[in-house]
C-alpha cells in the first residue's frame, strides 16, 4: 500500500503534474523522463490526486510516430539488438525497453546509438535514482512488429527462442551473440582458467545459443543451471577477437583474468 502524503509532499505533486500535463500538455512518458520516476509512477500520482487523463489531447496518443522507421530486410545490426533485448531487453505495449547496470554508461550509450541507427529514430537514456539505465524507444507500430519477429513482453514463461532468421547468416549468428553476451553474460576466473558464461532462463533460447556456437566452430558445454559455458582458452581467445563484446565491463575482466 501507497504510503500517505503529506499536505507539502501533495501540493507539490499536483501542482508539479498539474503544470507539466494539463499546461504543458506533456505526455506521461515525457513527464517520466523529466521526473526520471517510472511511467507507472506518474499515472498513480495522478489517479491519487484526481487529475484525469486525457490520452486523446497528446501529441503521440497511443504512442503512434511516424518519425520511426520499421526495417524492411534483416540486418547485422537488427540482429544484435535481438540479442540485446533477449537478454536484458523488455517489451511492452508500447515502448523496447534494455536495462542495464550502474556501471554500463558506455554501453548504455552505444545500445543508443544502435537503436538509432536501425530504426532511424531518436531514443531516449535516463539514469534511475538507483543507479541503473534505461534506454528506450516508444512506438506501437514497432512493438507490434518485433512481437510478429518472435519478441513477447515475458521471454521466461513464454520460453522464448531465436528467431530462425538469425540462423540465415554466419554475421547475424556473431551479432545475435555479440547482444546476448554483452547484457546477459559473464566473465569470471575459475581455480585454472577463465571462463564465459551465458546465462538465460528459456531453455529453447539457450539450446539455440548452444547450436550457434557450434555453428562457429567453438565447443561449449551443455546446458546447465541456466547456462552455456566456453572454458577452452582458445575459444575464448577466439571469441574476443571473432565476436568483440561491445560492453567495456566484460573486456576489461577479460583482459585481466586471460593474463593473470
């Protein structure tokens, strides 16, 4: 349950919504942004101060942009962002959300930058007050259309799995990989060695992340505890070279763990 205002905190939460999304006629994903609080957060705060929605008066109802371009072929690019948003990737209705950790700002930037260059669309960063990064792009048009390509708002109870495209090309097979590590991988050294992880709760997607690394001539190991491993020093030599995470977190406990 919702802990009680108080008479300053209520005055200051209407008047601050009052002004952004009656006078300004802001969105409550805009007013999300500027507040940096959750979505779900701005729509209680209104139900709870009585100020009625009024969808239909804003600028992108329904989150409807024709400002976002829905990709016409496959692409090694598209196919790293489905890596991407099966790993640490969130669907909704309306919005492609990745969520990434305190120490991800570069990265965070760089799924930015992808997501930009893809969907020819600006999408937005904002840093949570704990610490953690959400980048994100809003249009039903395009969650309609990645759902149709094999994305679902739960990937664990749907068990979801890769998208037969990517199968269709060694570079997509790479750039799926590439996504996938470098928001649902680690990197950590055993009593002999280093080794990888891939870490993931739908066992379809980790048989097919199996088979993908076979398909480029590694030797992982078979699923176990919601895992795929690489261990052999040469395949994880390989991998850094052949694959080259983008996420600065895992090269830089790569490189020191490899030449300890």
């Amino acid at each position: 349950m919702a802990r009680k205002w108080n008479k300053l905190e209520e005055d200051k939460y209407r008047n601050e919504l009052f002004e952004l999304y009656i006078i300004q006629n802001k969105t409550i994903g805009e007013i999300a942004d500027i507040l940096q609080i959750k979505f779900q957060t701005v729509y209680r705060r209104l139900q709870r101060l009585g100020i009625n929605s009024c969808p239909e008066n804003k600028k992108h109802y329904q989150n409807r942009r024709n400002d976002v371009c829905i990709p016409k072929s496959y692409s090694p690019n598209l196919a790293e962002f489905f890596g991407i948003m099966f790993g640490d990737g969130h669907l909704s209705h309306f919005q492609a959300v990745v969520t990434l950790g305190t120490k991800e700002l570069g990265y965070a930037q760089y799924v930015k930058n992808l997501m930009e260059d893809i969907f020819q669309s600006h999408a937005k960063l904002i840093s949570r007050s704990s610490g953690y990064r959400d980048v994100y792009i809003g249009s039903v048009e395009l969650t309609s259309w990645l759902q149709k390509e094999g994305l679902v708002p739960n990937k664990v109870k749907k068990q979801v799995d890769v998208p037969r495209w990517i199968f269709s090309r060694r570079e997509y097979i790479q750039r799926f990989i590439r996504g996938f590590f470098d928001t649902d991988g680690t990197v950590y050294k055993l009593r002999f060695g280093t080794q990888v992880a891939f870490t993931n709760y739908s066992l379809p997607l980790l048989n097919s992340l199996q088979l993908m690394l076979k398909k480029l001539q590694y030797k992982p190991s078979g699923v176990s505890s919601h895992k795929v491993y690489l261990t052999r020093k040469e395949d994880l030599l390989r991998f850094f070279s052949e694959i080259k995470p983008a996420n600065n977190k895992h090269l830089e406990r790569f490189g020191k763990f490899i030449n300890a």
